[in-house]
C-alpha cells in the first residue's frame, strides 16, 4: 500500500478512536501530522541510520522515522502495550518497512538495555513521569552528535519541567524548543554548546 494511504488511514483512525475512546491506554495519542514531517526532515538532515524511539503506539510516528532511514537503517521501538505493539506490526508489514524496524516489547526500563549504543537520534513519546529517570541512560545512548527529540513539550510542559531542569544542567547539551505540533523540545549532544559558548 502507498504510504500517503496508510498514513492517512492512521490519521483517520487516531482522531476517531482517541475522541470515543474514554480508556487512556487505548488511545493511540499519535503525533500530529507536521510532526511527522518534522521527524522526517530532521532524520534526513542529520543522517541518522540508527534511531530509538520510546512510545511506539501503532506505530504511526515509527513509519515517519523509519521512511526517512536509509535501506541499512534501523529504529529501535519500544512499546509496552501488547495489543499495540500488534496493531503496529501489522502497519509496518503494510508499509513494508519492516525490515528498517526492530519493535522492543515491555517497559522501557526493561528493554532499553538491549538497544546498542551510540544511537544518532532519540525520539521520546512515552510516559513522561519516566524522562528524569532515564536521563541519564538515554544521553548515554545518544552518540556525541546525535539529537534527541521530546513530543509535547508545549502542551505538556509542567510534567516535563524536571527533564528539562536535568537537560539544563548538562554542560554536553543544546537545547531548542520548536512549536511544531505539541511542541518538540531538541537537544543536540556535543561539545561547545549554547551554553558554553554564551557563557564563554
Ligand atoms: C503518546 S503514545 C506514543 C504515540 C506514538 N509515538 C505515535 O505518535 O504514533 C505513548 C505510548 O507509550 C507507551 N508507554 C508509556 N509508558 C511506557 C513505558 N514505561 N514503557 C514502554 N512503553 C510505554 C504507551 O503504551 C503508549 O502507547
């Protein structure tokens, strides 16, 4: 199937299934539409070949990361529902990018050590109570020149405030906050950074 298609189905799906659906976890919450082409800009832009994505859902914003992977890529998504970690599968075998996908099931703080390191591009869609926690493991991850980006941090920003107090205090990391979609807060890992330089 073209992927304009699949994409706009999800789109359909998404919007009508999260406005009956009264049950959080069975909302899909996907990312909005330009954000998807954000995503696919910026994996283009920055070469990336191996990305992490926490938050897979359906796996609508794993379709925009993957299409933007060159063949040798890969996205390492994690999901922690069973039924949408299914439901994704299924629109990775539709688009046929499956081969670009390794879908990692259970909860982040269980999977992420089997995701190999030195990732160029984080994209973190999940439970954002978890972000400070994972702080840590996850620039750990990123290589030295990669980019991480968090959905919502405009409409969800109180809930992000002690991420980004963390992401704040880190002498490695840039910080730009763009309002595309929900907002996507991105930080780019590497030496001479914003602050750094300003405070030169
Ligand atoms: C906002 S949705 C992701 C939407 C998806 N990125 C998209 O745009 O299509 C967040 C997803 O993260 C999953 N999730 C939340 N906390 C998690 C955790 N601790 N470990 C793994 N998955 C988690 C939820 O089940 C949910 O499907």
């Amino acid at each position: 199937m073209v992927l304009q298609k699949i994409m706009d189905d999800l789109e359909k799906l998404g919007t009508e299934n999260d406005q009956n659906q009264s049950v959080k976890s069975k909302k899909y919450l996907n990312i909005t539409r330009d954000t998807g082409e954000f995503l696919f800009v910026l994996v283009k832009a920055t070469g990336a070949k191996k990305i992490l994505e926490i938050g897979t859902s359906n796996g609508y914003s794993t379709l925009w990361l993957a299409s933007a992977l060159p063949e040798n890529g890969m996205v390492y998504t994690i999901e922690a529902n069973p039924q949408k970690v299914a439901e994704a599968s299924v629109n990775f075998d539709k688009a046929k990018v499956n081969s670009k996908i390794t879908q990692l099931v259970g909860d982040v703080s269980e999977v992420l050590n089997e995701v190999p390191e030195n990732v160029d591009f984080i994209f973190l869609d999940a439970d954002r109570k978890t972000y400070t926690t994972l702080a840590e493991q996850l620039c750990n991850l990123l290589k030295n020149g990669g980019l991480l980006v968090c959905d919502n941090a405009t409409s969800h920003r109180s809930e992000l405030e002690e991420f980004i107090a963390w992401l704040n205090i880190q002498d490695n990391l840039s910080i730009s906050l763009v309002p595309v979609g929900k907002g996507e807060l991105l930080v780019y890992k590497g030496e001479n950074s914003l602050k750094e330089i300003l405070n030169a």
